[in-house]
C-alpha cells in the first residue's frame, strides 16, 4: 500500500528543476566569438576590473578568459582595419578611374 501512495504523491508532485549553473570561465570562453564588439568590450572591461580588483575566484577566472577575450578583440580590430584598408584603396581606384585623363 505503501508504493501507491507514493507513485500517487510523485504524480501529483512536479518535478523540482534543478537551478541553471552560473556560467563558468570556459563557458564563457566558448560564447566569446558570438558576442557583439559591445558585449565584448564590457566583457573585457569587467575581466579587467575583476582581474586587479575581484575576490581570488574572480581574479582567477578573469586571468583564464583574458587571453582568449584580448585575442578575439585583437582578430576583430585586424579585420576592421583590413576592411577600412581595403574600402580606401577601391575608393582610390574610383577617384583615379575618374579623373584620369584620356589619351
């Protein structure tokens, strides 16, 4: 008698979720690439300030997600600046194409 009970207070009982675990570092690391240039540079500002500031927890987790934030900022400012590069010289190219006088 004691299993109906019990199979009756599990049907009627919903299951307890459990709570969603705080991101970890290499969570974090694995979700780097997708962040916006604005979210990322937050990101990296706050692993500064937890990495001179934090509790030792934070001052290490900061220190284990500096290298991979700094390397993704570094790829996407070598990116804009090759974009920047290269919308220049077509514009050069234009003005040339332009101005040049025909023979």
């Amino acid at each position: 008698m004691a299993s109906v009970k019990t199979k009756a207070a599990a049907a009627i009982a919903p299951p307890v979720a459990a709570a969603p675990a705080a991101p970890t570092a290499n969570g974090m690391v694995d979700r780097i690439p997708g962040l916006t240039d604005e979210a990322l540079a937050t990101l990296r500002q706050n692993a500064l300030r937890l990495e001179a500031n934090g509790t030792a927890q934070q001052r290490a987790a900061a220190a284990s997600m500096l290298p991979a934030i700094n390397a993704e900022f570094d790829a996407r400012t070598a990116a804009k600046l090759d974009e920047r590069r290269t919308a220049a010289a077509a514009s050069r190219k234009q003005i040339r194409a332009k101005t040049a006088v025909p023979a």
